[in-house]
C-alpha cells in the first residue's frame, strides 16, 4: 500500500502503517489534548499480539471537536497494555459516548485514558500512537438510532473495519 492510493481500507491503516505526516495535520489532537474525544463514540477495538498493536475505531458524527470526517482510528504500537472495565450486566444496545480522554506521554511511552457512557473505562499503553481523521464511504450523515435494539440496522449505518476511507487528517504522538 501506498500513500497515492486514494482509498483504504480502516483495518488496512491498522496493518500498515500510513503516516499521519503525509495529511492535514489534526485540529484538535486527541493524542496530546485531554478530552478531545469528548461525544465521539467508540464502536470497537482490537488487539493484536502478534503485532503488538491495538486499535480504537471511532464514530466521529457526534464529536464536539471535529468538522470534518465521519469516523476516526487511533492505533497503538508497541502495546504494553489494555484495560477495558465495564459493568458485568449488559444493559440495551447504546453508543459508548467518551465522557473523558486523558492522553499522556511518559516513560518513553503512549497512555490513554478514557471514560464513556454508559459506564465503562478503557486504558492502552504502548510505545507511540497514530490519529487518524477519516471520511468512511457509504456512512450517511446521521448517526443510527440505538433505540430499537436492532443490531444488524445500526451497524449498517456505522464506519467499520472493511469500511472504505479517505485520509482526512493526521497526528503521530512522536
């Protein structure tokens, strides 16, 4: 993969690194500003231990910080650590809305930290990070609506790991 290819995939920008200095650079930077996530919406996450690398995928339409795109991917390198905390009693289908995200970079490492609601934490330490803004094709410009419970619809209607994206904006926590 290359930087000319107009189009990857989400999970593509997981297993190759793009860098984030080849775009926009990002206005608002999760990966040194605290609570730039504030209303974005976590749909997944992955790790990888053979690579060592995990990977948040965000739903950006209901972020209070960014203008542009539709979704956002923060990818951890070097991983030495991931925590999700949730509630053991799965409640009705809902977005999980950042309340809170604490970046820091110490120990010659990466740490973030968020808070969502409903009430879960998550906490991922690695060697360096990439933020990317993202434009994921077929995504329309209303969030799902949660409501229902119907799992198949919402997901439907958000960015995914297969989605196809353009690169929007970009930030490396080096």
């Amino acid at each position: 993969m290359t930087l000319s290819d107009s189009m990857v995939s989400v999970n593509d920008l997981v297993e190759y690194r793009v860098p984030p200095a080849g775009f926009d650079a990002v206005e608002v930077d999760p990966l040194r500003e605290a609570d730039a996530l504030v209303e974005a919406q976590l749909l997944d996450s992955r790790v990888c231990p053979l690579t060592s690398t995990a990977a948040l995928l965000f739903e950006l339409r209901t972020s209070l910080q960014f203008d542009v795109g539709n979704a956002a991917l923060l990818v951890v390198r070097g991983l030495r650590s991931f925590g999700w905390s949730t509630p053991a009693v799965p409640g009705a289908l809902a977005a999980l809305t950042v309340v809170s995200s604490v970046p820091d970079r110490r120990d010659d490492s990466f740490r973030m930290r968020c808070e969502f609601f409903p009430e879960a934490q998550l906490g991922v330490v690695g060697d360096l990070a990439d933020f990317y803004v993202l434009d994921a094709e077929g995504v329309g410009d209303v969030p799902p609506d949660y409501s229902g419970a119907d799992l198949k619809r919402v997901q439907g209607a958000l960015p995914t790991w297969s989605s196809l994206c353009s690169l929007l904006q970009g930030s490396s926590s080096r």
